[in-house]
C-alpha cells in the first residue's frame, strides 16, 4: 500500500473505510471520512483501490493593491499547514498565493507578502532563532509592510513573541499566530486564527501581540500582549490567555471587526529600532520542596538565572548558600512566582529578606518565562549590574504592571 490508496479494516466489528497515509511505530495511519487520523495494526488493513488522483486546478491568485501590504513571516507550526484531502498528507504552505487559495477570504483584506526564515516544530525554536526573527521582522517593516503576521507552532510561542516584543520597538501591528488544531481536522482553528490575525494586522496597533481563538467556540479572536500572555491549556482552541491583564485587543468572527484596548500601543507611537542582542546563557528553574542545592552550581557558571518562586518568591533556606555563590561568580539571579497571578515581595518573611541581602532581583509580577526573555534580552545590552538591576525592574513592554489584576 502506498499513500492515497483506499482502505477498509475491522474497528470494534465495524468495517471502516479510509485513505491510507503511511506506517508509524509499527501502526497503518488511515485517515477517516470525518478528517481524523486512527492508528490500526498494518495486518487488520485490507487494500480496496487506488484513489482518484484528480488535479488540483491552481486557481490564478489576484491581489488588490489598494489594500494594505501585509508580511507574513512563516516559522513552521500547525497553522502554516494544509491538507491534501487525496492523500490525506499535511504538508506546508510557504507562499503567499497558497496560503490565499488555501484561505481565499484573506485577499480581501490585505495584499500579503511572505518569507520563511525557518520552518521547525517550535519546541526547537532557540535565542539566536529569536534574533534572526527580529532582524526578519524589522526588514519587512522597513520595506513598507503597514503589518506583520508570524505563524508559529503555539508550544513556544508565547517566549518568541516575549523575546521580539524588547528586541524591537514597532510603529505597525507585528502578530503572532498559531492553530492548536491542524487543517485536515473538523474544528480546527487555523483560518479563523489566520482571518483575524491578518484583520488585526492592518489595525491601529503598533506592538507585538498574539491572536489566537478567545473562546472555544468560533465568535472571536482575542490579540494578547507578547509580554503577558501564557499557553494554558495543551489543546483548548482558547489557550492563550492574557494574565493579569486583558487583551490588547479582540476581533469578531466573522465580522472580523475589531475592538482595541485602552491601554493598548497604537500605530506609529514609536519608531521602528532594533535592539538585537541577547545572552543565552540563561536558564529558568522552578523550586520544588526538597531541591537539591548542588542544582545551583549547575549554573553558576550562567550570566542570569530565573527562579520561579512559591507564593511571593520563595525558596528552601538550603539554598541560599548556592545563591549567594552563584550571585558572587557574577551571575544574575531574578526571583519570580509559580502562582502566575500576583507580584513577588521578599520583604515579608526571613528568606526573602535574606534573598534580598543576597542580591536577588525582584521580577515584580512577571511571568517567569518572560522574565527568563527579559533577562536575555537586558544582558545582551549591558554589563553594568546596577544597570541590569535597574532595567529588570522597569516596566518596559508591558511586562511589569503597577497593579495586578486578578482572574484576567
């Protein structure tokens, strides 16, 4: 059997057809009628024939260019895929007359330009991919793109549009975008999260944000702030949520009109810089009870570190040596909370003060991955300590908050 020839097998005494994709860890993947994949042993599948291998007729893909020129800047992810329906393979969409054919709605709100600095799973992303995406992104804004849309696998998401968001200082929409659900599924999110990212793209916003479905059901998209939104759910359609915060913006589908936020950056408030320096020697670390404390020395050798905390930022006593040595061997040490809602303070008990004495930044209400970013991004500028110290506390993109809100 090859890809794309008709199937049947027995599932629960029940004969079911299907399109043969190909043998994975000793399993025949057979795509179903319904656009969901099974896996069943290759003895129970029986070939019926060869499908119809009819052409796909590659429509002519006019663009209006009296619509604003948009950049999308494809990464890889679930969202840059489509579906061949023949076959039952998912395979990637690299230019922009593909990805209009694939969603023919987009050609109506923009005229779209596209590049591919690298196509991987997100969980591969790394820092110096973070700084060839800046370097990408500010280009295309310097050619004229009026806004940009990056799709990206959701994974890691939230850390590269982090990461983008300090390096660069944006007058025009740069949009994060991904899909939790591939194309060759019934409720798959891509061409909503794509129609509202381009929609949102050429809107009065001028930073970098992440559109993604707001509720599980397809009425809007809501557009996050880089700095604070987290992935909260392995595969929700409306995992990305703003914490401590409310979205920047959101848009209605499928109307796809758009409300911006008060507090949100608008067009053309900054002009276009880039900052693209980060340290990588960085690592982030989540305390547990019981840690061992030869875990620090690990990083001693780190230019920073982030600990996400419990409660307002604490850790065992045991450690406190290993930070201390740490902190002595020039590395910087931010503190942080696994409670994700509410501001670190390590004035209140002993082992904060203590942590304090020891030279440990407080990351106000930070998320720790953004702080993690943060700290990359302040090391890759400067070597001054009080500098470090100074700059790690000032609210630069959103990412610091003067009050928190709760249940955002």
């Amino acid at each position: 059997m090859i890809t794309g020839d008709l199937v049947k097998c027995s599932l629960k005494g029940e004969i079911i057809e299907g399109v043969y994709i190909t043998e994975r860890d000793g399993m025949a993947v057979i795509k179903l009628g319904s656009g969901y994949n099974i896996g069943i042993p290759p003895s129970q599948v029986e070939y019926i024939e060869k499908s119809e291998q009819i052409p796909i007729a590659e429509t002519t893909v006019i663009q209006n260019q009296a619509l604003p020129e948009l950049a999308i800047i494809s990464t890889g992810g679930t969202i840059a895929s489509s579906v061949d329906y023949r076959t039952g393979a998912v395979t990637s969409r690299s230019n922009a007359d593909e990805i209009i054919r694939a969603i023919p709605r987009l050609a109506t709100i923009g005229r779209f330009r596209t590049r591919q600095p690298f196509t991987i799973l997100s969980e591969n992303m790394k820092p110096s991919m973070w700084v060839d995406l800046a370097r990408t992104i500010h280009d295309e804004i310097e050619e004229g793109a009026a806004g940009v849309i990056v799709t990206h696998g959701t994974d890691t998401m939230a850390y590269s549009a982090s990461a983008v968001s300090f390096m660069l200082d944006t007058p025009v929409p740069v949009i994060f975008v991904g899909s939790q659900r591939s194309a060759d599924r019934p409720s798959s999110d891509n061409a909503m999260n794509a129609l509202c990212s381009a929609a949102v793209a050429s809107a009065d916003l001028g930073e970098v944000g992440v559109c993604m479905h707001g509720t599980v059901n397809d009425d809007y998209c809501a557009v996050h702030r880089a700095t604070r939104v987290r992935k909260m759910h392995t595969s929700r359609r409306d995992a990305f949520q703003s914490i401590g915060a409310s979205p920047i913006a959101t848009i209605s589908y499928p109307e796809l009109e758009i409300s911006t936020g008060a507090d949100a950056i608008r067009r053309s408030s900054r002009e276009l810089a880039l900052f693209d320096r980060m340290e990588e020697r960085c690592g982030l670390l989540s305390f547990y009870p019981g840690m061992d404390p030869a875990i620090l020395e690990f990083y001693s050798s780190y230019r920073g570190l982030v600990i996400a905390g419990t409660g307002l930022g604490h850790i065992s006593t045991m450690l406190m040596d290993g930070i201390r040595e740490c902190i002595s061997n020039g590395t910087t040490i931010i503190m942080t909370s696994q409670c994700l809602h509410g501001r670190v303070c390590d004035r209140v008990y002993d082992t904060g003060r203590d942590l304090l004495a020891a030279g440990v930044i407080e990351g106000e209400d930070m998320l720790p991955e953004t702080a993690l970013v943060k700290l990359m991004w302040v090391l890759g500028q400067t070597d001054d300590q009080e500098e470090i110290s100074r700059m790690m506390k000032e609210n630069l993109k959103g990412e610091i908050q003067r009050r928190s809100a709760y249940g955002l």
